[in-house]
C-alpha cells in the first residue's frame, strides 16, 4: 500500500529516529531515482533532523536492495523545459548543501547502485560506506550528452583530486565498490550479510553517551567550512567553535571523566 504525506502525495522519503540517529530512506523502485518531489521531501526530512535535538547522526539509504540511488528520473528530465531542469538543479544543489552544511554528522549507506546524481548524493555526505559487492559506483553523465548537475564535477574533484576526477567523469564510466574504496571514493566496505546492522552500530557510536554529538559537528562544521576559506579566516573558524565547546556540558564531563580515569558519559550538551 502506498504511503502518502499530508499533501496527498507519495511518501519519496522515509523519515525515522532511531536511539539519536535520523534514518533517511530514498523510496521509489526499482532504482530510486530523485525527482523534484523527492527532492522536496529530502530536504524537508533534512530540516527536521537539522532542528531535532535528539537527533545526533543523519543516514541516509534507499529503499530496497538493489539501488541506493540511479539519479534523477529520466522520464522527467525527458518531459522537462529547460527552464524547470535549471530550477531544478539549483534546488537539488540547495538541499545537498543543506547536508554539508548541518553541524551534524551525515552518513551515506550505499546498499546498492550509486550512480550519477545518486553519487552526487553520497558526495553531499560526511562518510561513505558501501555493501560488498553491492553494486556500481561512478557519473556517467557524459555518456548521455550532460554533465553532472549536482555538484557532481565539484564534489568529484575535492574528494578525488582534479586528475582522477576529471579522467573518470570524462569517461563516463562506472566502477565497483572495492575500486571505489581504494581510490578513497568511499569509507569501508561492509560484508553484506550484516549491512545494515554494521551502518547503524557505527552511526550509534557517534551518538551521546558514547561521543560528545556537538563536538563531532563542529568538527565536521570547522573541516567543511574551513577548507573553502583562507587559511587564517580558517584557523579563526576553529578557534571560535572551540571556544564555543569550551563553554559546553560535554567539554566538562570529558575533562572530568579523564581526569578520573572513567568513562565519559555525554549527553549532546
């Protein structure tokens, strides 16, 4: 049975907290491809976590085993002017930024298929980590006459370096996870018959009472930020979250907990 939101529309998007981790579902077999209502309840879901207090780590999969995500739909990219394909890109490239720029730690589990805007995706997000032998991995947009249109040759380049990015997206091809963990595309590869569970034990760890949840943000925040600005403006970055730090609850209890030789009980403050 179909799911449906309160506007009457299909539920694109399954959203669920599960012990401080916001677990994203992209849901549109067979290859859940993103449309612009996709995109729109993404970026909702994001928000929600974003806002969410007891919400420490954001993971995002698709639906079923086959395909984290195939891109865009085809069929209406197909039936699109170019006037809503423009708008369009630049609301999928708002909702990828809104991932990179929660202080919050995000998490791709690629259970399957990653390919063009689906990698684009993934790219958005803190950690990779992909099924063994789950599926392929790669943009193949220029095998279709385009380019990818979600940050996709931006993304690429920061994460690979100019050369590899440039020979792979210029080829169009696409590869395997284990190629993809050797060039560094993707974090770890897990064996696929405890996926899942291994994705989520590792999200939980990042989750209070083990990790202090706004520290690890604001690292993630001092990384991001930080290495798109000059490097004094960068330093002073992190200075500044720092000091925020300095003034938090879970700054006191890791101090205290080391100097009493226990462990540290965080609670995300």
């Amino acid at each position: 049975m179909a799911t449906t939101t309160s506007m009457g529309t299909k539920e694109l998007v399954k959203y669920r907290v599960e012990e401080g981790v916001a677990i994203f579902e992209l849901d549109d077999g067979p290859a859940n491809t993103y449309s612009y209502e996709m995109m729109l309840q993404l970026d909702a879901a994001i928000l929600k976590a974003r806002m969410d207090e007891n919400v420490h780590v954001l993971l995002l999969r698709g639906g079923g085993e086959k395909f984290f995500c195939a891109g865009a739909s085809i069929p209406m990219l197909t039936q699109a002017d170019p006037q809503f394909k423009y708008y369009f890109c630049l609301h999928a490239n708002e909702t990828l930024c809104r991932l990179e720029q929660t202080p919050k730690l995000v998490i791709a589990a690629l259970n399957g298929h990653t390919v063009g805007g689906g990698l684009e995706i993934a790219l958005a997000c803190d950690i990779r980590i992909a099924r063994k032998d789950g599926g392929k991995i790669g943009l193949p947009e220029g095998n279709l006459g385009f380019l990818p249109r979600t940050g996709g040759t931006q993304l690429f380049a920061r994460v690979l370096g100019r050369a590899r990015a440039l020979a792979l997206v210029v080829s169009g091809r696409t590869f395997s996870f284990e190629d993809a963990l050797e060039m560094g595309l993707i974090h770890y590869l897990y064996e696929k018959e405890t996926f899942w569970e291994d994705v989520l034990a590792y999200a939980k760890q990042f989750c209070p009472p083990n990790k202090a949840a706004r520290a690890v943000g604001l690292i993630k925040r001092s990384v991001v930020t930080g290495s798109e600005m000059p490097f004094a403006e960068a330093l002073g970055l992190e200075r500044e979250l720092q000091q925020l730090l300095f003034t938090s609850e879970d700054a006191r209890e890791g101090l205290a907990a080391y100097v009493e030789k226990r462990a540290a009980n965080f609670k995300g403050k």
